[in-house]
C-alpha cells in the first residue's frame, strides 16, 4: 500500500521499488519456473537444495555403474547358457563315441568335431563388451585364453584368475559380481591340477581319446564331462544371483532419486498459480504508483522563488 503520493516522499519511493521488485521477481519466476534463483531468495532452502543435489548426483553415479554392470552379467549370462548348450552337445558326441560299434574313423570325426567345440567355448570364455572380457575378473582388458589343442587342455590361459573387484549399491553393500573364466572353464584344485569340474580338462580328455580311439578313456571323459556342466550350472546361478542384485540396487537407488528429485523441485519450483496471482496483485499495485506519481503537479524552481 502507497503511505504517500508527495514527489520526495521515501515511504512512496519505497513502496514503489517494492512493486517494481516483486513485479519482476514474480515474472522471473514464472518464466524460469524455479522459485530460488539465488541464495536470497529463500535463505532457509539453500542447504537443503544443495544436499539432495549432491545425494541425487552420487546416486546417479552409482545407478550408471550399477546399469553398466548389469549389461556385463546378461551378457555372461548368455554366454554360460551358450557354454551349457555346447556341453549337452558334446555329451552328445561322446556317448556316440562310447558306443562299441563306433569305429575308429567315427570316433576320429568326433574328435574334429570336439577341438571345434572347444575353441567355441573359449570364444565364450573370451565374451567382452565393449572391450571388456566379461569373464576377465582383475584384468578384464586382458583375453582371458586362446585355443591350441597341442596345449594341456586345449587352450593357453592368459588372464586373471581371480575377480576381487566390488560392485558397490547404496548405502555401503556391495558384491564380487561373476567369476573369472578360469573360475568357470578352468578350475583347478589348489595343488594347481585341474578340478573335477574343469571344463576345459574335461572337453580335451573328451576329444583325445576320440582321436586315439580309445573307448575306456571315452567313457571316462564321458563322467567328467558330466560334472563339469554342473560346475558350470553353478557357475551359472552364481551369475543370476549377481544380476538379481544389481537388478534390485539400481531399482532402489532409482526409486530413492526420484524421491530426491521430487522433494528438491518442492523446495525449489515456483508455484506457478501462487506466482501469477502475486504478479497481478504487484502489477495493479504497481500501475497505481506510477498513475499517482504522473498526477502528482510539477513544480520548477520559480516557483518556489515566487
């Protein structure tokens, strides 16, 4: 409310920079729908402000890292399912090979067929995204094998065998997510020799007896195979385990973000309808300064002189 209408009267100019100033705040407010501009705007909303912008930017870190992660497990995921399909196959081939009618040009095909089998499970083993071997534990830019029948086993290990990397959710929890190739395809009991699950060992002594012809070692290979897919069963459940709790952290973390973001727009959005009907207020407030401040006379030094 206007106190005065005399020319040089402060409590008129006063009221006069007030509508002015809420005139324009409230038209800066609605064009940028945001409430606090600057720190004075609302003293008391600033920390709060500050600090949900910093929890919601730590969150959405972690949410990335938690999504990229999860790209890496399905991709293993498919990958373990592929290997278990090249197991049944191989199971397959051998108890063709068992057989006391196969002879041994049969058996020899089977061989063939077997070292192809395995540099396609080392192709599996060797999974990357984008550059990253998925089963590359503590190297993952490192290619976890390569195939070379004349090796023990096959293959050639060139990567990590160990995975000590966490993955960290919220609030501190975190996991080892998936194992290494070597933990999969290549374990070995801690004398260094290969595991009864090996997968690797059990495909190599597969196709060699196939080449040698040899029936016993064929029925064998045949037992070893048979535990080495439940390895790799294990293996595979392991990774789903790892995926559902990626799954479940990014999911919370993208739940509490969402909360944050809610409560920093409350804190810090204008109230669009609020604000308009302020700025019409102002304005009339304002329209009606100026008009009393245009019928006010005007007077020259003469006059006062008179």
């Amino acid at each position: 409310m206007l106190s005065g209408i005399a020319a040089g009267d402060p409590t008129f100019l006063n009221d006069l920079n007030n509508d002015e100033t809420r005139v324009s705040r409230d038209n800066q407010e609605l064009s940028s729908g945001v409430r606090v501009n600057v720190a004075s705007d609302d003293p008391n909303a600033v920390i709060p402000l500050l600090e949900d912008q910093n929890q919601i930017a730590d969150i959405n870190q972690t949410v990335t890292n938690l999504n990229q992660q999860e790209t890496i497990l399905k991709t293993a995921d498919g990958a373990l399912q592929s290997a278990s399909g090249l197991l049944n196959q191989l199971i397959s081939i051998g108890t063709q090979g068992a057989t006391a009618t196969a002879t041994a040009e049969t058996r020899a095909s089977l061989g063939q067929q077997v070292q192809e089998l395995q540099q396609q499970l080392v192709v599996l083993a060797d999974t990357n995204v984008n550059g990253q071997y998925v089963f590359g534990g503590d190297s993952p830019y490192s290619q976890p094998y390569t195939f070379n029948w004349s090796s023990p086993e096959g293959v050639v290990s060139s990567g990590s065998p160990t995975n000590t990397t966490a993955l960290v959710g919220l609030d501190g929890a975190s996991i080892v997510p998936g194992q290494t190739a070597g933990q999969i395809f290549d374990a070995q009991l801690p004398n260094g020799t290969p595991d009864p699950g090996n997968v690797f060992q059990a495909v190599y002594q597969l196709g060699t007896a196939l080449l040698n012809n040899d029936q016993t070692g064929i029925q064998n290979a045949l037992t070893s195979l048979q535990t080495a897919a439940g390895h790799l069963t294990e293996s595979t459940v392991m990774c789903g385990e790892s995926e559902d709790w990626v799954q479940q952290q990014s999911a919370t973390a993208t739940s509490r973000s969402t909360a944050l973001t809610d409560n920093v727009s409350s804190l810090r959005d204008a109230d669009v309808a609020s604000v308009a009907t302020d700025l019409s207020q102002g304005q009339v407030s304002l329209d009606a300064a100026l008009s009393a401040e245009a019928s006010l006379p005007t007077r020259s030094l003469f006059s006062y002189l008179a």
